[in-house]
C-alpha cells in the first residue's frame, strides 16, 4: 500500500499539468487532483493492474475534471432579476455606472455553432468501434503515450496506428454527412 501511495504521490506532477490543460483555474485543478488521489487511494483495489497506474490515475483524472465543471457550471448559474425586480441592485443604477465596457462574450452564433458540431462529433464517436473508440480518445483526449494505449487496449504499436488512421478516417467522413451535409468533403490527411 506503501509504495502504491509513493507511486501515486509521484504522479501529481503529471495529472496537475493535464488538468491545467483542461481547467484554467487553478482552484479548479488543485480540486480535481485532490478528489484523483484521494479516489485512488481509497480503492486501490480498483487497480488491477491491467493498465500502468499512470494510464489507470489519468483516467479517474478526466472523471474529477468533468465533475469539476458541472459543479463550477451550476454555481456560476444565476437567477433572472425579472422574477424579483427588488431584488437587482442594478435597478436603480444610472447609466454611468458600469467603469469599463462589458467583456466580449463572443459571437453567439459562433458558440452555437460549435456546440452543434461538438453533438455532431460526439455522434459521429459512438459509431466507431469500440476499440476504435478508446484509441481515439485516449491518444486525442487523454494525451496518453502509445506505450500505455497498446497495454491497455491489448494491441501492438503498428495495430493502433492502424486503429487510430480508421478511426480519423470513419470521423472525418461521419462529419462530412453530418456536420456539412454531405455538401462539402472534408480535406483528408493520409
């Protein structure tokens, strides 16, 4: 148990940075390190062994870090002020109030449409095989090294290599149909 904890311990490093990739708030990182470890470290018996312990801690890793932005998303909620007018401080606000300009929130329709492609995507990634699947994922999601995907897929360097040139191929023509329509041809890469 001992040096299972040590292993572990010596990991933080690497799962700080792949949270960061993902969370921009370091409140936020340090939360979904903390709930990794201590996750680990209160079931090392989930750990069979079948995968490197990096590879096993990566994956509960990207769990924490979702539950950490539906978490972060539902605070940052708030309620509309027309259902208690009393209740906006802004209300009786005069026009001069606001020091600087609001942030750019960005184009609208750029965020919808990128929320649309995003559904279309995730579709277009539970058509793949399921293997298919995880080597994607895992390779363009988790950033985990060929090493670790082939032992825990089962497979040789070369069979996921070919796995991950399907896998982008069966993508790029599921988005072709789905997001263009069938109207443009996504460029192809190899």
């Amino acid at each position: 148990m001992h040096d299972f904890a040590t292993q572990l311990v010596e990991l933080r490093p690497l799962l700080v940075r792949m949270a960061r990739q993902r969370l921009k708030n370091d409140a936020w990182v340090e939360d979904a390190v903390s709930e990794t470890l201590v996750a680990a470290l209160e079931n090392p018996a989930a750990y069979a062994g079948r995968a490197k312990l990096r590879t096993w801690a990566v994956g509960i890793l990207k769990h924490k870090v979702v539950d950490q932005i539906r978490r972060h998303t539902r605070e940052c909620q708030l309620d509309t002020p027309e259902d208690d007018p009393e209740s906006d401080p802004l209300a009786d606000a005069g026009a001069d109030t606001f020091a600087e300009a609001p942030a750019d929130w960005g184009d609208p329709q750029e965020r919808l449409a990128r929320r649309q492609f995003m559904a279309c995507f995730q579709r277009s990634l539970k058509e793949l095989p399921r293997q298919q699947g995880r080597a994607f994922m895992m390779r363009n999601w988790m950033d985990a090294e060929t090493e670790d995907i082939c032992s825990e897929l089962g497979v040789t360097a070369n069979h996921l290599a070919v796995m991950l040139h399907r896998a982008r191929h069966k993508l790029r023509a599921s988005l072709a149909t789905q997001w263009l329509g069938g109207a443009a041809a996504l460029p192809s890469h190899g």
